[in-house]
C-alpha cells in the first residue's frame, strides 16, 4: 500500500495512475470525495479529508508501506508560511504515529536554502521536518521550474496579448513538466530504491528562457508573435493581487522570483541521466494549446 496525498492534482494524479498501473495498491488523499471518483474508477482506495488534521492524516498513512508527501500551494492564504507550517507538522506527525517506513517528499529546488525564496521556504521547513524524524528513509524530490505555471498565464495573454511576470527574459532555466515529475516519484515508489535522507534534483530536459518559452507557447496557440513582458516587481505584485492571489502569497512568489533573477536558486546545477526528464517545452506546448482553446 502507498498513500498519496494531493492526489488530484497536476503531479498527484499522475503519480497515482502510475502506481496503479504498476500494481501497487494506493490511497488516494484529497479533501474532496467528488474529485477522486475518476481515480477510484481505477482501483484506488479513497481518503477524504483535511490534510491539516494530523488524526485524519495518521489513519490515512497507517498501514502504507510508504507515502508521498507534499504541501499544496494556496494561492488565497492571508499567512503562506502559518498555513504550510500546520499542514506539514499534521503530515510530519502522521508519520511518527503510522510508523511509515518510506517518505517521498516533494519539495523544490532551492529547498536547501534557509531565507529569502518566498514559497520555497515552506519546503525547506518541512524538508527539516522530516530529516530529524528518526528510523525512516526519506526522499526530498526538488524540481525546478513546473511548466505547469505558464497555464496560470492564459488569462494574461487572452485579454492583454502578452506573456509575462517578474522573471527575467533571457535568463536561461531548467523547466519541467508535472508528468516528469509524478514518473520519477512512481519509479522511486515502486522500486523503494532510497534509504537514508537525502535529495534529488529533477531538471528537466534543457534550460530555456522565458522568451523562448512565450515563443513556444504563442506559436502553439497561432500567435507566433507574442511578447513576454518582464514586469517590475511592483506591477507583478498587484497583477497577482488583482488575479486573485492573497497580498502575502503575491508577496513571496515576488520573493521567489527575485531570489531566481539573483541566481540563488538556480546555480551550480549539473545536468545527469539520473536528473534529466524528458518532456521538452514543445511537448508541454501541446497541453497548453489544447487548455488555452478549451
């Protein structure tokens, strides 16, 4: 048995179909019984709850022979880091009363860095967490950069004909796709090849610019011209606050932004079979031409 929580999301979802189709028999966690429906049309077993909850959270890992954990984003929440500090003591605690022996933990890159990431932060205290528990092995995945994000960007480019944010241009970075991700946690899952405590950096199959990115996307959606704009970090905070997005959750993605425009997130990286996935940014642009006309 391996428990899955955010198992409807980009990455959850995907790693959940994998599990199964391997044979393995999974718990699927998501604070909605409606979402999880299609997963248990395919043999997952459902857990309904509020991953906050540490008794809810213990009696959905008890029994697992391992788990995969991670600390959703809310774009909504007043207080980012008060959130994830609950979710990930409930799911730190969950662990040491399940007696769990394997931990996959989907944290970022930059989750070895203690100030000044924004929403990364949340990562690194929970890869803390979990490091100081005794008697289990544990996995840190860091991914970079989630192709995933540009979709947050179809409303920008349908009513203002550009793409952008507070990244800069022709800063070349590793992007990845969810799909990538959710494969190399189900192939650690199913072999439980990992022992100890340690990290893995994913990084996709290139680095790419954020102009070539916009370039990709706007030929893929028949706007092979379109523009991405790099906003001050100012303009991007009420941008994102007038998208919906919480003053303090608009204020750390700034944050995360600045720390990868000053290098601090992504440098010093080397590329290896074993971090290297697969899906290019043309492949990704498939997805996103397919969502951006639906």
């Amino acid at each position: 048995m391996i428990t899955v929580t955010g198992a409807t999301g980009n990455i959850g979802r995907r790693l959940t179909e994998s599990l199964l189709a391997g044979g393995e028999k999974v718990r699927a966690i998501s604070r909605d019984s409606k979402q999880l429906e299609p997963l248990v049309k395919k043999g997952a077993e459902p857990f309904a709850g509020s991953i906050d909850d540490p008794a809810f959270m213990t009696k959905a890992f008890r029994g697992a022979n391992a788990v995969f954990v991670m600390i959703p984003t809310d774009p909504k929440a007043e207080n980012y880091l008060a959130v994830t500090e609950k979710i990930g003591k409930a799911t730190t605690e969950a662990i040491q009363n399940s007696g769990v022996a394997k931990v996959v933990n989907l944290s970022s890159l930059g989750g070895e860095l203690t100030s000044g990431t924004g929403p990364i932060l949340a990562l690194h205290y929970q890869e803390e967490r979990l490091n100081k528990i005794a008697g289990i092995d544990v996995l840190h995945l860091r991914p970079t950069y989630l192709m995933q994000n540009f979709l947050q960007m179809i409303g920008l480019i349908k009513t203002a004909g550009i793409n952008g944010s507070s990244l800069r241009a022709e800063f070349p970075m590793p992007m990845i796709a969810a799909q990538d991700i959710a494969e190399h946690a189900a192939r650690r899952l199913l072999r439980l090849d990992f022992k100890g405590k340690h990290a893995q950096q994913l990084l996709g199959p290139r680095d790419v610019t954020m102009n070539e990115a916009t370039r990709v996307l706007g030929s893929a959606i028949g706007k092979p011209d379109l523009k991405y704009v790099k906003f001050s970090y100012q303009d991007a905070e009420k941008g994102m606050i007038a998208a919906g997005l919480s003053p303090d959750m608009a204020r750390t993605i700034n944050e995360m932004n600045r720390a990868m425009n000053e290098g601090k997130i992504i440098t010093g990286l080397t590329r290896t079979p074993d971090n290297t996935t697969r899906t290019t940014i043309e492949e990704f642009a498939k997805l996103f031409a397919q969502i951006y006309n639906s």
